[in-house]
C-alpha cells in the first residue's frame, strides 16, 4: 500500500505544479482537477471513505465546473496569458524555488531530532464516521448550513447581470 | 445617612470616587445645556449632593482605600479621615454657596458654561487633593487645579492672557517648588504615603523639602511671594472668579497643605529656625499686602490686596508650630473664607448693578442696595477683627500664639490689623456712604437678586454666628479634627491683649476721622499714609512693579532667554523640522511602498510570517 | 440558567428567522421591510446579553456551557463568559449603529444588505461562543465571506478592488489557521477547548512540540492577517475604506476584532505560556502602533485615516495580550469594548459628512463644526477616546494595558505604548483641525447637520463612549465584588 | 506501526508544504485573477491532507473526514465568491489583471 501512495503522492505534486504552471487557464483547472481526483485516492487510501467521495465530486466536479465556466466568460487565451499577463515569465523561477525548499525539508526531516507523535491504529468503522459528524459536529453542519445560504446570497448579490 | 448612601453606592469607599467623578460629570452637562433654570437646578443639586457626601464622609469612621489595579509606583491610594473630611465638608458647603453665586451673577453671559465646567473640575480636583494618600496623586489634583486657573483666567481675555499667564507662572513656580519638595520629601521618607510618613525632623535634606513644600503650599493659598497675580486677576476676571478662587477654594486647598506638612509630615518645632522663617513669610505678608491695600481705589482690588494679606495671618498662625497657634491659623483660615467670600460677593452685587467697582464713581449705595451694605458692613467689621464677630476671636488667637514666640511678630500682626481697619473704614463709607455718584442714566440702581444676596446673607450671618458661638466651630469641629482637646473656645484669656487689640482698633476710626477730615472725603482718608515722607517713594516703586516678584521672574526668564537662545533655535529646529520631517518622511516613505499591489501585500504578509518564525526560532 | 440557555437560542435564531422571512417576501415588499426588520437582531441581542450578564453575576461562575439536543444525543456546546459577553454586547451595538447608517447610506439592495448583516451577526456570535477550534474556523469563514460580500455588492470600482485584495488575505489566513489547525489536531488528538486545557503541553519536550510551535507561527500569522496587524495590514484600508460606510462601521468596528484579536485570545490562552510567543505579540503590537499611526498621518480620505487608525489601536490590544496576565487581558478586552465604540463613531462620523458634503476627502472639508455640531462633538469625544485622554474610556483601558506591560516587566514596551498615544493624537487633531475646525469653506456654507437614524446614532455612541468612560472605575470594582474578574 | 509509515507521514508532509509553497507563490507572482484562485485551490489541497494526515496518525480518522467534509463546502463557498468577484471586476476591465487593482494605495 505503502508504494501506491508515494505514487499518488508523486502525481498529486506534479498535478499541482502544472496547476500552477501550465500556459492555459482551462488545462490548469483541469491540472488542478487531477489533483483533486489524486487526492481523493490518497484519502480513500487512508481510510477515509466519505471525505474522499466528497472531494471527487465537489472539488474535482463543481469547482472545475466554475473554473471553467469563469474562463469561458473570461476568454484568455494562451498567447495574452504569456504576453499580456507575463505568465511564463513570472512562474519561471518556481522549479527552483520548489527543488531548494524539498532539499531543505528533507534534509531537516532526515537530520534534525523532530519527531512525529506516534501512530495509533484506528479502530472505527463507517458507523462510528455517522455518529461523530451528525452528532458531535453539529455545530459544524449548522455552520456549513449558514455557509451554503450566504453563498446563495453570494450568487444573488454578485452573478446577476446589471440591473 | 451614610449608611443609607453606602448601600447605595455598594461599600461607603465608593463614595470616594463620586466625589471626583460626579463633579466632573455635572460639569460637562452643564457646559453642554445652556438654560439657566435647568443649571440653577442642577448646579444646586449636585453642590448638595457633594454637601451630602462630606457630610457623610465626616460622620463615618473615615476610608482608606487603594485602588484595585494598581502596579509598582502607581498605586492609587486615597485616605480619608477627620481632618481632611472636615475640609471636604467646608469646601462642599462653600461651594454651594458659591456656586449659586456664579450660577445667577452669570445669567446671560457669554461663556457661562465653559465656567461652570471649570468651577465643576476645580472641585473634583480639590475633593481628590484632599482625599489623596499619595503625595503623587496629591500633584495630580493639585497640578489639574493650575489648569483650571489658568483656563478660567482665560475664559474673557483670549486675545489678552496678560494675567492668565501671570497666574501660570507664579502659581506655576509654586506648584514646581511643590513638585521639588514631594520629591525631596519622598527620598528621605522613604514612601510616597503621607499616612505611613513618621514625622521628619527639620534638618539637612529635608530642611530643603520642607521649604520647597510650604512655599508651595502656602504659594497656593496665596501668600507672599507668590500673590502678585491676584490683584490683576481682581481687574481682568469675573467676580464669581474670585469669590471662588482666591477668597476661597484655594485658602483651604493651601492651608490644608500647609497645616498637613507642619503637623504630619514633617516635625516642625515652636522656635526652630524653619518655624522663624515661616512667621516671618506671615507677617510680610500681612503688613506689605494690607499696606498696598490702603491706598487702592478700586473695591474689587482693594479687596484682593486683603485676600493676600489675610493669608498672612494663617501662615503666622502654622508656622508658630504651637497648638493654639495651628488652631488659630485654620480657624482664621475658615473665618476669612467666610468674610471674604462675602466681601467679593457684595463687590459682584455692586458691579452688577452699577457696571463699575471703582470707589471714585460709585458712593452712596446703601439706601439703594441696604442688604448688600449691611452684609458688607458685618463682614468687613469681622475682617477687621471687632468683636464679638468671628475674626476677632481667630485674630486673637493668632496673636497669642505670636506673642508667645516673638513680639516683633505680635507687632506685625498687630500693625496689621491697625491698617485692615482703617482701608475698610475708608472702602464702607467710600462705597455706601456719602451722596450718591453715579451719572443720571445709572439712576436705576436697586438690590441684587434674591440668588445673589441669600449666599451673603448666609456667609454675614455666619460670620456672627462664628463669633458669638465660637464653641462650634472651635470645640465642635477644628478640635476633634485636629486631634486637640484643649478648649479655646469663649472669651480670650488675657483681658491685656483684648484690650490692645481694641485700642488698635479705636486708633484706626481716629486716624479715619483725621485723614477724612484732612484730605476732605472717606475715600481719601488713607492718602496721608500714601503720600507720608519716605512712604511716598515706596508706594511709588510699588505701583511701578518694582517688588512685584513676577517682575523678577520675568527679568531672569528674559536673561535665560537670551542666553539660551540658540539652544531654543536648535530645539524648535529638532521639534519642527527634524522630528516632524522624520515622521512625515517615514509616512510617505511607507505611503510610496504600499503601492496597491496585491502582489506586494502578500509578500510582505509572508515576510512578516518568516520575521515571527525567526523570533520564535530565536527564543529557542 | 434557563435564562442563559433561551437568551443564547434567541441570540442565534433571531438572525436566522430574520432572513428566512427576508428571502420569504415577494421582492419588493422585503426591500421595504428588511432593514426595519434587521433591527430586531441586535436588539434582541442586546436584551439578551443583558440578561445572561445578570444571570452570570448571579450564579458568580465565570465560565457557563449550555448544551442544546436538536436531534437526539447531547450534540451543540456552546459556552458564555464574561469576555464572550462583552464581545457579544459590541456585536449587538455595532450592528445596531451599522443599520442606523445604512438606513441613510444604503438606498439600493436594502435586502441583501440585511441579509448579509444577519449572516455576518450569526457568524461572530458563532466565534464567541463555541467551544471548538474547528468550528471557530468554520463560524471565521461565514464571518469572511459575508465581509466580502457586503463590500461588493454595490459593485463600484473600488468596492470590488478592495473585497477582493480582502479575500485574498483572508484566503492566506485561512490556509494558514487551517494548516495550524491540523498540525493542533495531530499533535493533540483533539480541538476541543476543553481536551487542549488538558492534554495541551503536558510534560513534553521542545522537540515534541515541533507541531504546536509550528501551528502556532502560522495561527498567530493567520488570526493577524483577519486583526490587521502589521505587517499583515495592507488589506485592511482598502478594504475599509471602499466598503459602503455602513459596512465599515462593522468591519472596523467589531468584525476585526472577533475574527482577529477573539481568536488570538483563545490560542494564547491555551499556548501563551509558550517561549517566543510573548515577544512575538509585543513586537507585532509594538509595530502595528507606530506603523498605523505613521500611516494615518499622510492619509487625506476620512475613512482611509480612521481605519489605519484602527490598525494603530489594535496593536494595543495586541500589547495587552502579549503580557497573558489576567491584567493584560482585562484590558485588553476593555480596549476591544472602546474601540468598538469610537471606531463606530468615526465611521458614523464619515458616513455623516459624506452625506451631507458629498466628499471624504479632508482637504476639500473645513469648519464643520459651526454647521454639524452634533458630528463635531462625537467626534471630537471619540478622538479623545482613541487618544486616552482621562476620563474618557480610551484612557482606562489604555492605562490597564501599559500597567500590565509594566508589572510583567516589558516597561520598554510599556514607554512605547505610551509616547505612541502621541501619534494618536497627532493624527486626529489633524482630522479634526482640517473637517470640523477653521474657517467655512465658502461652497460648504449651504450645507446641514444630518438628521435621521444617523444623528441617532451618533448620540448612542458618543453617549456610551462618554458613560463607559466615567463609569469604567465602578463597573470595574462592581465586576470586582461580584467575584467574575 | 512500521518504520515504514512514519517514512509516508513524513513525505506526505514534505509534499504538502510544497505544495503550498507553489500555491502561495502563484499567488503572489501571478496577474491574472483566476490563476491567483487556482493557486488558493492548489494550497488548500495540500491543507486537507494534512487534516487527513493528522486524523490517520491519531487514529481520530473519522473526525478527520467530518472536518474535511465541512472545509471542502467552504472551500467551495469561498471559490465561488472570488470568482464572482473575478468577473464583476472583468466586466468592469474587460481583462483579469491584477494590476487594474492599484486605485486604493498609501
């Protein structure tokens, strides 16, 4: 298992950068898209069934959905977001950014005496997953409720067209 | 009734802090609503309010409270017991008086409310002077009441602060001795808590904090050297002003003090060298002020000039150290709040009704205003210690306790009041007396208002009441305050002194007679004294300024001045360009860096998280 | 407890009710409606403060939590104390005074605007009642993205500009709680207040703590990016000042301080103690101070002096609860209380003077105060406030904080904060000198106090200002001796 | 547990971080606003695998996901606000540029 997940891990990284780094708007959301689906793998991999469903269907779906939606609206296409936004010039330095902070945090990883709490095996099943989100973490589902109506607000307040 | 308050007020300590807060919230509203029936109310109501709580302070076992939050050096400390509830008491009463004075001689004026706020701050400032433990909280207040001086002085005279800044700086360097002496006084006491002070010898290092201390004290009581302002103020500032300020509120402010340092702090002893010097500042006082006081022809000056002199009398009677001689200084120190404040208040209902104090204009008043000359003829009987009226009982006091020192003092005193007598003689019959001067469109001269003669009615009646029952204030009140169960109330022991005293007094009404008889008319009876060989250059130096101390300190402040004039340039340059240049540099410096760039704010959100890692990194 | 448990349902159901029926009415009846309704909420909130204060003194315990069962087993906990009631109080009163603003300021979108305000109450009252870390989070993101939408809606240029460097910010500050959330919750196990009291810390070693100080560099960098600290600052005038005034009334007035400086009490009362975390708030308050103040004396817009202004005044709180002494946070609460007031004040101040001269910017203004008297006054009580000239409230809390630098031994910090109310008033004597002091302009003769809920508003907070000011010594020795200080 | 694991624990932390490394340093370098929410986007995925993680090595796995559950409603919430703000102020500009967003300064 051990081995799958460094691979997810190794592909969630680089759907990240490309994320970042890509020329084009529309395959960034869908670089970003990968990741999320990535993810999703590595928490299912994990054990945790539901948050990874909920990952794959809202951000890898409805989010790109947005994403996507926006750039269409926006329309840049590939030769203004290098010119006229300096893309490829401004994220250049990034690879070297990212390989200087990995060695330094491998290095302190491997070198310094840091250590992790130790692992407990988890003993719950879907049920006990039930019991503590509906019942324990009420107040959080109160407040995703008053999230999902302010952003109804949100969409009311801020698509309309000009009135 | 204090237990009645108390529990209102959740502990009986509270009532310490509405002493100062109270005032000073009455104050703003009645600065802030300007109708003149709904001041009168308030005003009244809250100065009995404030009688009340004196009151009840005075009857309780007395509070020692610290202020709840309080860390190394600002401790908050307030300590009330007999003695300073008594002079809570006294200035809360004499406020009411007071202030319906002001409040009804104000009607109408410009800046009504602006005076009201002030009088209100005074009184929470003296009421936390009086209750202060500290000696630096004491400053505070004490300092807060320069202000309010200051302010008031400058409430008619905005484009002319000529005696606004007279004030400060005499009151000023007073207040600065004040500040030298606590210092001083705290270094050798050890603690900056009058209560835990053990009395201090007069000696060394301390010698020197006790004389900063009592010129302070005794500065702002308004002795000598620090008087000059008051007959200034007496032209250029309202009456209500100096009802109020110099005639009263700031004698008991002062002579508390001075009583405090000379019985509590320090251990003054009769016939020391620092007692000498302090009856010597007394009887300066008292000849030199009532001497300018003789040859004045203005009723609210003249009355100034013995508002200085009179403090004479109380500085005589603390500085002798002796019990009699303290008991007579404060008893004094009350009887002249009393007289005084009287005296001002019939110079207020004269300027009011006739637009002038100026004895060569006015005459013949008493037929049109009979209760303010008959207030005025009690007090100034009082002022001029005839018995049986209360100055005399205080006057006598103090000579017995002069006599018993030094009889160059005695004389003094005695001299004193030779003089007292005649510049009131020469000041009733100027006024009221004679035919009546005024021009023919002034013709409509009548008596003050009920608001402004029932405050002179109280404080003539009082002066009678002080006399003739002198047992109340002195066996009832000073005693038990002071701790001092001697009696010295009834008729002075010593039939010699009475008898002097009464011949001085017999001897001034002869040279009234004479000197009106001379110069032909009451209001130049004194002229002979003012223009007798050799006194004749005096009074003219005098006149000039020439021992006006305010004139020295100007003189050496000009000298320093030039020389350190460009020390001055480089600081106002350091103040006006380089400071300010700097803080305005460093405003558009970082002006220019917060551009509007998104990008630029997350980097420095992100530097500042790298700056908060290197901390913590730096702490471990 | 009775009364805490219905006055605590009211304080969340009210808004809730509030904008179901906003979102019930046909389109033009809540237009008219919404905003008298929206009243009902913070006055509701304001009684029911009132009575859980009461009930609180009452039973003199500090500390109460209330569980509510909605749906079978014990679930919803929220606690009430005497901080979290005074941050309610300041809620409730600047929601109040926002209304009253923007019952004048808000002619279009009177629906969406009361809405979002009731959304926003619902999501601070959430912050200062939970007793989670992770639904402090959640209740901070209804608070952000409310803040957000209530500063676009109206779709200017620069209201639009500043939201979005605001969500930016706040985005940053949300990665970075959240990560430091995670790091909490893998070190512990838990994010409930009461599992950290008591497992945080105990007996571990430098090296084991790795997490917490790790989480603990980014939750202080996050919750100072939502108090606008700096150097977290930069989208806070912005934000501020191209909001409608009404909105800034609230942002300036109270959301920054339950989403900032709410959050940073509750983890540096669970991690103050640690080594590097005192000295980190000291330099950060010490720094917002000066920086704030040297920012708002080059500023010309009202609005943009007054919020770098509230920049300034939060490093003094952060300076109190650098010192994690009861002291220190005694004051610093005290100072949250004040700033709600004269922040709201100056807000209102602005909104009033935009009204009636059409102008914010101070250059164009001058000698106000013979025709607006009203505004002059609270804002002159307000300035002398933020200022901390006795006996106004600024002064008190102010003094309880340099005490408490004191007494814990930052006396350098303490001096600071002293001279730095130099500054204060450098730049509001300059506001005040060039809007309300000076000769009339000559194009400002025809113009008029403002009337109206404003006005009213204005008298409420200068009136509170001046009383929290001459009443703080007792209400202090009154906390006292009923034992909840 | 195995020696193994704690190797994963580790590098999962080394991937997130740079992860947000590269989200954040979109974020500021970039000047097209949507991209600035794609790099937030990328941030936040590395920030609910840590959640996850920190649920796995406690053992509170079921904890975890109710918290991530509830962070993913709100990181939607939040993605759909800026990219309504995105396009109101493209409506405005006619492009995303950042740089369009300099009227508020000083």
């Amino acid at each position: 298992m051990e081995a799958v997940i460094y691979i997810c891990l190794g592909l969630l990284f680089i759907c990240g950068v490309l994320a970042v780094m890509l020329r084009s708007l529309l395959k960034s959301a869908i670089a970003l898209a990968g990741a999320s689906a990535i993810l999703a793998i590595i928490m299912y991999l994990l054990g945790s069934v539901w948050a990874g469903i909920f990952e794959l269907s809202v951000c890898a779906g409805l989010v790109t959905v947005i994403f996507v939606s926006a750039i269409s609206l926006s329309n840049t296409d590939k030769q203004d977001l290098a010119k006229l936004y300096e893309d490829a010039k401004r994220m250049s330095a990034l690879p070297a950014i990212l390989i200087i902070c990995g060695v330094v945090l491998i290095l302190i990883a491997a070198k310094t005496p840091f250590m992790l709490p130790a692992a407990v095996p988890a003993a719950e099943t879907a049920d006990n997953f039930r019991e503590i989100f509906w019942n324990h973490r009420q107040v959080d589902i109160w407040g995703q409720v008053i999230v999902v109506l302010t952003g109804a607000l949100t969409v009311v307040a801020l698509f309309k067209e000009r009135e | 009734m204090l237990a009645a308050i108390s529990s209102f007020l959740g502990s009986g300590a509270n009532i310490i802090y509405f002493m100062i807060v109270l005032p000073l919230a009455v104050g703003a509203v009645l600065w802030l609503v300007n109708n003149y029936y709904f001041r009168l109310i308030l005003a009244l109501l809250s100065a009995a309010v404030n009688l009340l709580f004196a009151v009840s302070l005075y009857r309780s076992e007395g509070f020692y409270l610290l202020f709840p939050f309080s860390s190394g050096g600002l401790d908050i400390a307030f300590n009330v017991y007999r003695f300073s509830s008594l002079f809570l008491t006294f200035i809360a009463a004499c406020f009411l008086l007071v202030i319906l004075y002001s409040v009804v001689y104000l009607k109408g004026k410009k800046h009504a409310g602006l005076f009201m706020l002030y009088m209100y701050i005074s009184l929470a400032m003296m009421n936390g002077a009086f209750m202060a433990d500290n000696l630096g909280v004491l400053l505070f207040f004490w300092e807060g009441l320069l202000c309010t001086l200051f302010g008031i002085l400058l409430i008619n005279n905005l484009h002319n602060p000529r005696t606004a800044v007279k004030a400060l700086t005499l009151s000023g360097t007073a207040d600065l001795l004040m500040m030298l002496g606590i210092i001083i006084t705290a270094y050798q006491a050890g603690t900056l808590y009058i209560s835990q002070m053990e009395k201090l010898p007069v000696s060394g290092l301390a010698a020197a904090g006790f004389a900063c201390m009592m010129l302070g004290a005794i500065g702002k009581a308004g002795s000598m050297p620090f008087h000059s302002w008051i007959p200034n103020a007496a032209e250029d500032a309202p009456t209500p002003f100096m009802v109020a300020f110099p005639a009263a509120l700031e004698k008991f402010l002062g002579i508390y003090l001075a009583a405090r340092i000379a019985m509590d702090i320090y251990d003054l002893q009769p016939g020391s060298g620092a007692s000498i010097a302090v009856m010597t500042i007394g009887t300066l006082t008292i000849v030199l002020a009532v001497a300018m006081a003789l040859i004045q022809k203005d009723m609210k000056r003249l009355l100034s000039y013995h508002a200085i002199s009179q403090v004479g009398y109380m500085v005589l009677g603390i500085g002798t150290a002796l019990p009699i001689g303290i008991m007579g200084g404060i008893f004094h120190m009350l009887n002249h709040v009393i007289y005084k404040s009287c005296l001002f208040m019939t110079a207020g209902s004269v300027e009011l009704q006739t637009g002038t104090t100026d004895l060569k204009k006015i005459g013949g008043l008493g037929r049109k205003m009979p209760i303010t000359m008959i207030c005025f003829i009690i007090s100034a009987l009082a002022i001029s210690g005839v018995p049986p009226l209360n100055g005399f009982f205080s006057k006598e006091l103090v000579f017995d306790a002069a006599l018993e020192s030094n009889l160059v003092f005695y004389l003094g005193a005695l001299l004193g009041a030779f003089m007292t007598a005649i510049s009131f003689l020469k000041l009733g019959r100027a006024a009221f007396g004679g035919e009546f001067k005024l021009p023919s469109d002034r013709g409509d001269v009548r008596e003050s208002s009920a608001g402004m003669y029932l405050p002179m009615a109280v404080l003539a009646i009082l002066c009678v009441l002080f006399g003739v029952a002198n047992t109340l204030p002195l066996d009832g009140l000073l005693g038990p305050a002071l701790g001092d169960t001697h009696r010295y109330s009834g008729w002075p022991h010593s039939v010699v002194l009475v008898l002097i005293s009464v011949a001085v007094l017999l001897l001034a009404l002869g040279d009234h007679l004479y000197g009106s008889k001379k110069s032909g008319g009451a209001l130049y009876a004194a002229d002979h004294i003012h223009y007798a060989p050799g006194l004749h250059g005096i009074y003219n130096l005098a006149e000039r300024q020439v021992f006006d101390p305010y004139m020295w300190i100007m003189q050496l402040a000009n000298a320093i001045s030039a020389v350190c004039n460009w020390i001055e340039r480089g600081i106002i340059w350091l103040y006006d360009d380089a400071v300010t240049g700097l803080v305005k540099g460093a405003g558009t410096l970082l002006q220019r860096f917060n551009d509007g760039s998104l990008s630029r704010y997350l980097l420095v959100a992100v530097t500042g998280v790298a700056g908060i890692i290197v901390i913590i990194l730096a702490i471990n | 407890m009775q009364v805490i448990e219905s006055s605590t349902v009211l304080i969340f159901a009210v808004p809730l009710v509030i904008f179901l029926i906003n979102s019930l009415f046909s389109k033009r009846l809540a237009e008219k409606f919404s905003m008298g309704l929206a009243y009902v909420a913070p006055i509701t909130q304001i009684v029911a403060t009132a009575a859980c204060f009461v009930q609180i003194a009452h039973l003199k315990q500090h500390d109460i939590i209330i569980s509510w069962d909605l749906a079978g087993a014990v679930s919803m906990r929220f606690a009430v104390h005497t901080y979290s009631l005074v941050f309610l109080f300041c809620i409730a009163l600047v929601s109040l005074a926002s209304i009253m603003v923007a019952n004048r300021t808000v002619p279009q979108k009177r629906t969406g605007f009361a809405s979002l305000l009731m959304m926003l109450i619902l999501g601070m009252n959430g912050i200062v009642m939970v007793t989670d870390l992770f639904s402090l989070y959640v209740f901070l993101e209804i608070v952000g993205i409310s803040s957000f939408v209530l500063i676009a809606m109206f779709k200017s240029e620069t209201g639009l500009e500043g939201a979005f460097k605001y969500l930016v910010m706040s985005v940053l500050a949300s990665i970075m709680i959240l990560t430091g959330l995670a790091f909490i919750f893998m070190q512990t196990g838990s994010l409930q207040y009461d599992h950290l009291e008591a497992s945080a810390l105990a007996g571990q070693s430098p090296t084991q703590l790795v997490l917490i100080y790790a989480a603990m560099i980014l939750m202080i960098a996050g919750f100072a990016i939502k108090t606008g600290a700096v150097p977290f600052h930069s989208w806070l005038p912005d934000a501020h000042q191209s909001a409608n005034t009404a909105v800034s009334v609230l942002l300036s007035g109270i959301v920054i301080k339950v989403a900032g400086i709410y959050g940073l009490i509750v983890i540096t009362g669970f991690f103050g103690k640690l080594p590097g975390i005192k000295l980190t708030l000291f330099i950060m308050g010490t720094i917002s101070i000066i920086i704030g103040a040297l920012f708002a004396l080059r500023q010309s817009h009202f609005k943009r002096i007054v919020a770098y202004s509230s920049v300034s005044q939060m490093g003094y709180i952060l300076l109190g609860l650098s010192t994690v002494s009861m002291l220190g946070l005694l004051g610093a609460v005290a100072h949250v209380f004040n700033h709600a007031t004269f922040k709201s004040t100056l807000f209102t101040n602005a909104a009033a003077v935009h009204e009636q001269t059409g102008t914010y910017d101070i250059n164009e203004l001058g000698g106000l105060e013979k025709k607006m008297g009203v505004t002059s006054f609270s804002s002159l009580a307000a300035f002398m406030s933020t200022a901390g000239i006795p006996p106004f409230a600024g002064f008190w809390s102010k003094l309880l904080i340099i005490m408490a630098l004191w007494s814990s031994g930052a006396r350098v910090f303490a001096a600071i904060a002293l001279f730095a109310s130099i500054f204060t008033a450098a730049y509001f004597l300059r506001l005040q000198r060039k809007v309300f002091f000076g000769k009339l302009r000559d194009q400002l003769a025809g113009i008029t106090e403002i009337g109206g809920s404003v006005k009213l508003a204005q008298i409420m907070l200068t009136v509170v200002t001046i009383a929290a000011g001459l009443l703080f010594p007792f209400a202090l020795l009154y906390f006292r001796g009923i034992g909840l200080l | 547990m195995s020696k193994m694991e704690a190797y994963v624990e580790t590098g999962m932390l080394v991937v997130g971080f740079l992860l947000i490394v590269a989200g954040c340093y979109c974020l500021i370098r970039t000047y097209h606003l949507l991209k600035i929410i794609i790099g937030v986007e990328v941030a936040m995925k590395a920030v609910t695998m840590f959640v996850i993680l920190a649920g796995f090595i406690n053992g509170k796995i079921a904890l975890a996901q109710a918290f991530v559950i509830t962070v993913i409603v709100i990181e939607v919430v939040v993605a759909v606000v800026a990219v309504g703000l995105a396009i109101n102020l493209y409506r405005i500009y006619g492009n995303m540029d950042i740089r369009n967003l300099r009227k508020l300064k000083g």
